[in-house]
C-alpha cells in the first residue's frame, strides 16, 4: 500500500502545483513507483476525449504517467457541475465513491502518491466535498501550503485547519512557500513558534521566484484565446516585464528591460517596423520576448509583411491597448505541461524542499 501525502493550501495561488511537482521528483529518487491524483478539478480541459484537470494533465506528461490520466483526474467539474449537483441531478456518494475508487487503484499500483487539493480547506464544499472532507475520506495526511507573511499566514493556517479537524483529517504540517529571502529565517522563526506547539511541522518551500510567477508566451496566447505568430519555438519563454509602447519609438527602445512583452497599437507602423528590425539583435532579442498588437485598425500592408518576416513572436488582439494592459495585469500565471522553463526550473531547485522530513511525517 502507498505512502501518501495530500498538499493543501490556505488559499489559491499558494504554490501547490509547484510543491506537487517538487514532491513528485524528490519521492523519484527514493520510490520506484510515484503517482499522482486531483481528487477533483476545478480547471478541466479535454484530453484523449477525456474531460481531465489541468493539474492532473500536467503531471501525467511531465512524469509520463498518461495511461493513467482517468484515475488521476476522478471528478472533473464541467461548467454546470455545480448547478447540477445543486439541482440533484448528481450526489455526493457517487463522486465520493469515484475518489475513493481512483485512490484505491493508484495506490495498489504505486509507492507513493502525491494527491493535489484544490484551493483552501473548503473549496469543493458546494459539491459535498471540501478538501477537508476529501483528505479524511482517502485517509491522507496533510501538508498546508502558505505564502510567505507572518501573521496573515498564521491567521489563513487556523481558520483552514479548524475545518479539516473538524472533517478529523490528520493536517501534520505546513510548507512555507513564496518566501522573501531577506526575511526568510525571521519569517519561519515566528511560524515555528506560533505552529509547532500545536503540532504542524514548519518546513521550507521555494523563495519567491519571478520565474514561476511570470508568464509565457503560450500563456498569454491561451489568455487571450488567439493564436501566437511568429517563432513558435518561443512560446516557453518567460515574459518578466509587461510594458505599453506608448511613447515615441527611440523611448520604447531605450525604456526595454530585460525580456519584455510589449503592448503596442495597431497603427504604430513606424514602431512595428522597428522593433521588428531590433529582434535580429542579439542584445536586442533578449530584451523583446514578444509583441501584442492591439486596436481595431489593421496593421498597414507592408508593416505587416516585415512583422510576418522578422518571426518576433506576437499576438493580435483587436481590444484596445488599455483594456490588454489590464487583462495581463490582473492575470495570474498558472504552470502547464508546455512550460518546460519553468518545469525544468522546479526541478533543478526542488532540493531546497526536505524531502526526508515530509516523508517521516508520513
């Protein structure tokens, strides 16, 4: 029978799809067989005919796990779940039976499983099943996983964990993710001593990475549900700063940092061809990660044809650049399988997590 863990969170955004992969290629190196379930997935996509949770589908293809994507992904919720369920057209018995089913098998097959929750304690609830009540069901232990702060984590940990106790789901720690490394050591002594006395094991996550935080070129390019242009071998690039080309083209140029996504109106012509020219620069290349073309004005004919032959990646958006702006700011960047930067960049830094003390937890 399986070892397994499941990661929680105070909230979304925590971190836990990064711990989950972390887990997955630390519990490698130590057990032969590692799987991986979503009890339930809030963020599906369709896959082989399957309705599947984005979580599940990366970690099948970065671990190649795909044959077993059905288990991996029991309860996928379809856009009128929660109104199904609500209207009884679905019960909590027969998905609580899926879950349980699809752990049962994975943890004939594995050695370990890592079972990803869902956004904080409660979230599932509406369905008659919180994260809470899933952990209990499947008889997982717990790790709760934080941002960084002191005394907003402290608060989000208690309000979570008074739910999971009482759904008596056995929460054994937390990972302190996101941590600023200038208050590092001050920000775990106080978490330490504020968690440990009432049992939960304080245990390092990642420090705040812009890596994992910022966004794709495929990422924007699936935002806005248009198809990226230009050098697709691009589309992992990590995009660190967000800027509008507002100004005149010689200060859009100079104000570049490092890997930008530029905003840009359609009939800036004069810039297009530019910063079109710029991208066969090598210093150049590596301040321009891409271009969003926004406006309901096309792009002039010839201007077109040098942005189509320079192969700068970019996207055409007929919104206004205001609206762009707006959107990628409120935007937050979630890990897919097609981020290899990012996947390769988790696991090349996945040591800093102790596995060796998450396991004895266990």
């Amino acid at each position: 029978m399986a070892k397994k863990i499941f990661i929680a969170a105070t909230g979304q955004n925590c971190g836990k799809t990064t711990m989950s992969i972390s887990l997955m290629h630390l519990a490698r190196k130590k057990y032969q067989r590692v799987g991986f379930i979503k009890p339930f997935g809030p963020k599906t996509v369709m896959h082989d005919d399957f309705l599947v949770d984005m979580d599940a589908l990366l970690m099948a293809k970065a671990f190649g796990l795909e044959e077993d994507i059905a288990l991996m992904s029991p309860v996928s919720l379809h856009r009128d779940f929660t109104k199904d369920y609500l209207m009884g057209r679905l019960d909590d018995l027969s998905l609580a039976n899926c879950i349980k089913d699809a752990v049962r098998e994975l943890e004939e097959k594995y050695d370990f499983l890592v079972i990803e929750g869902a956004g904080h304690g409660g979230v599932g609830a509406v369905i008659g099943l919180s994260n809470a009540k899933v952990a209990k069901l499947i008889d997982a232990p717990v790790l709760i996983v934080t941002e960084s702060g002191i005394g907003k984590v402290i608060d989000s940990v208690h309000l979570n964990l008074a739910l999971y106790e009482r759904e008596g789901a056995d929460v054994r720690g937390i990972i302190a993710n996101k941590l600023i490394p200038s208050k590092k050591e001050i920000t775990k002594s106080f978490l330490q001593r504020s968690l440990e006395p009432i049992g939960l094991k304080v245990i390092d996550g990642f420090n705040y990475s812009p890596t994992l935080a910022n966004p794709t070129l495929a990422h924007i390019s699936k935002l806005f549900n248009l198809p990226l242009q230009g050098d697709l071998n691009e589309k992992s690039r990590i995009i660190h700063n967000i800027q509008l080309g507002a100004a005149s083209s010689q200060k859009v140029i100079d104000g570049l940092m490092d890997s930008t996504l530029l905003i840009l109106t359609s009939s800036r012509d004069e810039l297009i061809v530019t910063l079109s020219s710029l991208y066969h620069i090598p210093a150049y290349r590596d301040k321009i990660a891409g271009l969003v073309v926004a406006g309901h004005v096309a792009v002039s004919e010839i201007s077109q044809q040098i942005l189509h032959d320079s192969n700068i990646p970019y996207i055409r958006v007929e919104e206004t650049t205001a609206k762009v702006f707006t959107t990628l700011m409120e935007d937050v960047a979630k890990i897919t399988y097609e981020d290899q930067e990012k996947l390769n960049w988790i696991t090349a830094n996945a040591e800093v997590m102790d596995f060796e003390a998450i396991d004895a937890l266990l």
